[in-house]
C-alpha cells in the first residue's frame, strides 16, 4: 500500500477531526472514504457522459427521437399506473 502526504489548513484540519468524530471514525478513515467518494463521483459521472455521447450519437445516426412532451407524458401515465402505448420515434428535426 502506497503512502501519500496531503497538507491541509488547520481549520480544515479541525473539522476533518469533529467530522470524523462524529462519525466514529479515525480522522485517517475519514479522509480515505472521503477520497473514495470523491473517486467514485467522478467515475460514475464519467460513465453518466460516456453513456449519454453513445446515445446521442445513436439518435444522430438512426435520425428518429421522441419529443420530451410526448415522452413526459407518457412516463406521467406510467407513473399513475396506466398502461399507455409508448410514444412513436419521428424524424429528428435538425
């Protein structure tokens, strides 16, 4: 396991430590999930973007989408337990 030196303000330092405190965690313990989440944000925005490129581009390539009006209603019904038929894909309007 790598060792790796972080220098804080000691304001920050202070509310790390009460955080982790309250926590019931190490200050130590504390940073680590805090950079793990951090990590984890980014990857899954990551994917979130890589994901929604993919998309588009199939909606570019196939030249048909949904219009959000349509779409948005659609899922309302859904919501309310209704069995509506799902909107009809049309020509992209470029």
């Amino acid at each position: 396991m790598a060792t790796t030196t972080i220098r804080i303000d000691d304001e920050l330092k202070t509310r790390v430590a009460a955080a982790a405190e309250r926590t019931g965690k190490t200050a130590h313990a504390f940073i680590l999930d805090a950079i793990a989440q951090t990590v984890e944000h980014v990857e899954q925005d990551d994917e979130f973007h890589r994901l929604a490129d993919e998309r588009w581009a199939s909606v570019l390539a196939k030249g048909k989408t949904v219009s959000w009006d349509e779409t948005r209603t659609y899922l309302a019904e859904r919501a309310r337990g209704e069995r509506p038929a799902k909107p009809a894909a049309r020509k992209l309007a470029r």
